[in-house]
C-alpha cells in the first residue's frame, strides 16, 4: 500500500513539472537617450530602445515591439527588426508611446513605455520682471534685488495652444552679463535673490517635461549706477596689419567732474583687465604693441567709480601668400577654364576674398558673377582679359599676382571661289556657336544660353540671319542681341544682322523654360546673302538632359513567392532600371492600413516580406541619378 502510494505521488511531481511552474517574466526596457522629442519640427527620430531587464519564463523568448497613439491602445509596429529584443524606431510625427511584449511559451509580459514628442508648440510667455528698481544708488555697498517675478502663464511645450502641463524652472545669475551660473534650490517660478554688492544679471529657463522644449528668458540687470559722464574717444586709426608694431594715437576722456581720479587699464579680451602703472591722468596714449589689444578707463569720485566702455586696437596677423593660376589662351567668345586660388590665412582667422577683372592691367574692378570664392569661373571672353584676386580681413588685405587670359589669333584661309561665285573677295564664311550651356535643369528652372557667330572672312557679310529652332518642351522667355533685331514665331527664333565684318564676332542671350524633364536637343542655323566657302560651320546643336529612363512593367514586379525555389524569392528590380549605382536610392513598404513595415535606403534587392502575412502590400520608391528624383509607386503581392 505505501509503494502504491509513493508511485502515485512521485508521479504527481511529475506532472507538476512537466505542466511547466517557473517564474514569471521580467520584462523592462531603457532608452540610450535623454532626448524624446522636439519642438516645432515636423517629425523626430528616437534613439534605441534596448532590455533594463529581462528574466524568468522560459527561454527563447519571443519579443514584439508595438506602438501606441493613446497611451493605451498598442498595434505591432512592423518592420525588419520587429522580433528584436532592441529596437530603434522609425521617425515619428506626432506623439506616440512604444513598449516591448516579450513571451514565453504561454506567458506574456508587457514592458514599460517610453513617450516620444513631436511638433510641440515652442515655450511662449517665458518673460520676467524686477518688482525693485533696477539702478541701484551710486554709494550703495550692498542691495536686495527683491522678488523676481512673471505676470503671463507659461503656453507651450505641448501639441497645441496652451495645454496644463507641469513645467520645470531654473534660476541662474551672472557678474559679467556673459557668464552664467546656476542659482542652487532655484526650480520654482518666482525667485528671490540674496543680498548683491556688484552689477548682476538674472534669467530663468523653462523647460517642458522631459526636457523637450526648453526657452531662456530676457535678462534682468541690476546696475550699480557709479560715476556717470565716463567715456572715451579713440584716435583715428585703431588697426593695424600684418603684424606691424603699432603706435596708437591718444585715446581723450572725458572729464566727470573736478576732482575725479583716474586709473587706465588694458587686457588681451573685452572682460579681464588689468592696471597699467601710472597711467592715471585724463587722457592717455599707449605704448607701442603688437597684438591686439582693449583699453577702459576706471573714474572715481566723492566715494563713487564706474569704468568706461572699451576701446579695441587691432593689429592683424601677417596674410599667408595669396597665388592664382594660370595663364590661359582661348579663342574668342568662350570661357577660360576655371582660375584657381589657393588659400589665404592671417593667423587663425578666415579671411574673404573679392576677384577683380582689368582689360589693361592697371585698372581693376570687381569680376561678375560669384566673385567671392577661392576660385573663380569668368565668362565667355572677347578681348585680352586680366584677372587678380584681393584676400582681405576687416581693413586688411593681401593682392595676388596677376594672370593674363589671351586670345589665340584667327587663321583666316583663302579658299578657292565656291560655286556660283566669281570673286572670293565676295564672299563671307560665316560660323555660329552655342556655348555657356548648364547641365540638367529639372521643369520649370529658366536658364540663359548664348549663341555666337563670327564672320572668318574675307568679304563683309550682308542680311545675316540666325534661326534657333526650339524643341517643344522649350517655351521662349526673352532675348537680348548687341546688335541687329530679335523676332519669335512659333518656336522658331529668328536674329537678323545687317552686317558683319570681316573676324568680327556678335553674340545673344536666351532665356528659356524646360516645360518636361527630358533630352533636350537644340539646332542653331546662320546664313548671309554672300557665298559661304565653308558650310560645316554653319550649324551648332546642343545636347541638354540625360534623364532617368523610364520604368517598363517588366522592370518591378506585382508578386513574389520568397518559397526557396529560386523563383520571385524576393522585390528585385530588374537591372535596377539600367543605373549602375544602388546606393542612391529609398524604398518604403505600407501595409493596406498605411503601417510602414519595411525602409531603407540603398536598397539591394533583397527584401522577402520576413515575418510578413501573405497579402497586398504598397511600395514607394524614389531613384536620383545626381541630378534629379523620380518616384514611382505601385502593390505587391506577397504569396506564401
């Protein structure tokens, strides 16, 4: 009987430990951040969320991220790393709670979550006042500065308007107006300050919970009045360059009174001064110095002082060697190659620079266009052009040496009489050019051209006429010619010239508007009444546009079965529509209730729908070739 019943209880344990008794799930999360949200910005990206602890049940466990609108209903948040026991969400644009679910067999526990913002409204109304009189007697040692107060409530820091949220204070203080500390014990709205025996500033900051929206105050400044009337005139010249030992002028103070005594001090900053020894009269002229350097000046008296503003005398360090290059020779009506500048320093400071353009070498004037930079691209040339560049800080500057851009001389070659003309002194070879073109324009962006023609000789030329044929997609703005008259009809442009002597050159502007975003070729035709002995220069056409080809139905598929077979496994974009390079691309994934469940960028043709229900899915995906963006958009089917 006792055998019996030491079986039926051994086999009772059994059962108890078979039915799977452990402890229950602990399941916490933290967040590697401080920051979880943003203020007036449309969307915020949160750091990663990751386990603060994780036990009990039994392992492995299974983890689902979710995401919540509310603060209490939660939906899965999808996605790649959906099973990942650390997580880093994808941007949000409004307020959302995220939590982990980890499970256990039958076991389910649900994290604590963490509250992300965004798009809160900036802290408004964050504006403070002195309820004692700001300027304090001349004489006075000591002074309480009494109660330090707003009148408006706080708004702001939450989605819209107002909103009653608790809001966080911090007092701070300084002596220099620059420098601020932190005022110990001082987080409630109000503030009252001890006992002050110098100038001293305050400010509040508030900040919204979590430290999402955080707005500084204006300044409350308690002055020590001192001796009033202290202040200085400098002498004309303050500054110096290239570090030359510099003699400033004497700097003339004024007089507050009779009796007043006077200390002058100077320092290597605006705030830390020190005595100069026996500098102690009205006026004073420094000694020679060779950095720059700040004066003030202390005036006392009956018992009370003030210091004056400061002067700055300024000596520049010497300008590294400013160099261009090259020269160049080019032919007539086009541009030089780029000029190049190296770069120019004084000391640790960054200097600016002005490029300079001369038709004589002596007399230089600013270059047009962007003139500004370390390099320079100057325009289409004419006649033997001089180009230098200034490097400059405040009032000092450094010239560079000058490089001289020429023109390569016109071989004019006497061919025999076309046909049909008797004399070739008759005759005009006549030569048009498009140049100054840009490179791709998306829609809508007007851009200039120039065409240029040039009779090479050897006759006059008479009744020149050029015709600029538009393609359709390019809708004519306006023209401006040096000479002759400019008619439109249609697309056709139409430039005619009386005459045009021999080597001379006449050019036009164009200004057009591309209405499509694709090739774009241009056909420029001259003509004169004289006999042309050379016709192959007659013609110019230009190519503009290379765009992204369009996408064929064939190239994205509408279904994958990622089974293993080796069949439509994954979202692979055949040839990816002809451009060599994947890492300029973004593709995005939505569920039919608008989830994103998949995003990346650069996208490698691999995505297989894991951890994805069979379904119709949505994708956008948005392509650059370096100069514009297509985006195309269209469903999956994803079969299992």
């Amino acid at each position: 009987m006792k055998s019996a019943l030491r079986i039926l209880l051994f086999a009772g344990m059994l059962n108890i430990i078979s039915s799977g008794i452990h402890a229950q799930i602990v399941n916490s999360i933290a967040y590697y951040s401080t920051i979880r949200g943003n203020c007036g910005l449309p969307s915020f990206s949160p750091d990663t969320l990751y386990s603060a602890a994780l036990s009990g049940g039994i392992r492995p466990y299974t983890f689902i991220w979710e995401k919540s609108l509310d603060g209490t209903n939660y939906t899965p948040v999808g996605g790649p790393h959906q099973g990942d026991s650390i997580y880093k969400p994808d941007p949000i644009t409004q307020v959302t709670w995220i939590r982990r679910t980890a499970i256990s067999g039958v076991d389910t526990s649900h994290s604590n979550a963490y509250e992300f913002y965004t798009n809160l409204q900036p802290i408004q109304n964050n504006v403070i006042f002195a309820s004692k009189a700001l300027s304090i007697p001349c004489g006075t040692s000591t002074y309480a500065p009494g109660l330090l107060n707003s009148t408006d409530t706080i708004k702001g820091g939450v989605s819209s308007g107002g909103g009653s949220i608790n809001y966080g204070y911090q007092w701070f203080y300084s002596t220099d107006g620059v420098n601020f500390k932190q005022v110990a014990f001082s987080n409630a709205s109000s503030y009252t300050p001890g006992n002050i025996t110098s100038d001293t500033w305050f400010e509040r900051v508030v900040f919204s919970p979590q430290h999402v929206c955080v707005d500084t105050s204006n300044v409350v400044h308690f002055t020590f009045a001192g001796l009033p009337g202290n202040t200085l005139i400098p002498p004309s010249i303050t500054a110096a360059c290239n570090a030359q030992v510099f003699k400033p002028g004497q700097i003339i103070g004024s007089n507050p009174g009779t009796g007043t005594t006077y200390q002058w001090q100077l320092g290597t900053d605006s705030l830390h001064f020190a005595n100069i020894s026996g500098a102690i009269t009205q006026n004073y002229t420094p000694d020679s110095i060779k950095v720059s350097t700040y004066y003030r000046r202390k005036a006392s008296l009956n018992g009370c002082a003030s210091y004056s503003h400061f002067l700055l005398f300024s000596v520049a360090p010497p300008f590294s060697l400013d160099s261009i290059s090259s020269n160049q020779r080019i032919d007539s009506a086009t541009a030089p190659a780029l000029l190049v500048g190296n770069l120019v320093t004084s000391g640790t400071n960054t200097v600016q620079y002005l490029w300079k353009i001369s038709t004589d070498s002596v007399n230089f004037s600013p270059a047009p266009g962007t003139n500004n930079g370390t390099n320079y691209q100057a325009p289409s040339l004419s006649v033997k052009t001089f180009f230098q560049r200034e490097a400059f800080l405040g009032n000092c500057s450094v010239i560079s040496n000058i490089v001289v851009i020429g023109l390569n001389k016109v071989t004019v070659i006497k061919p025999p009489p076309p046909n049909g003309c008797s004399n070739i002194a008759q005759s005009a070879n006549l030569g048009v050019k498009i140049f100054n073109r840009p490179n791709n324009k998306p829609t809508g962006a007007q851009y200039d051209y120039s065409i240029a023609i040039t009779n090479f000789g050897p006759g006059t030329a008479t009744n020149v006429v050029v015709t600029d044929t538009l393609p359709a997609i390019l809708q004519y703005i306006s023209g401006s010619s040096t000479q002759g008259t400019l008619t439109t009809s249609g697309q056709i442009v139409t430039w005619t010239i009386p005459s045009l002597a021999p080597l001379a050159t006449e050019g036009i502007i164009i200004t057009v508007n591309p209405t499509v975003n694709d090739q774009i070729i241009n056909s420029v035709f001259v003509k004169g009444k004289e006999c042309d002995p050379l016709l192959s220069n007659n013609k110019s056409t230009d190519t503009l546009n290379n765009p992204i080809p369009n996408l064929l139905a064939k190239d994205i598929p509408d279904i994958i079965t990622p089974n293993g077979d080796g069949f439509n496994d994954s979202f692979t974009i055949l040839d990816f529509l002809g451009i060599p390079a994947l890492s300029d691309n973004e593709l995005l994934i939505f569920d039919r209730w608008g989830n994103a469940v998949y995003h990346t960028k650069s996208y490698q043709n691999d995505w297989t729908g894991n951890g994805l229900s069979a379904g119709t899915y949505f994708y956008v995906l948005r392509i650059n070739n370096g100069t514009r963006t297509q985006t195309f958009k269209g469903h999956i089917t994803l079969l299992r």
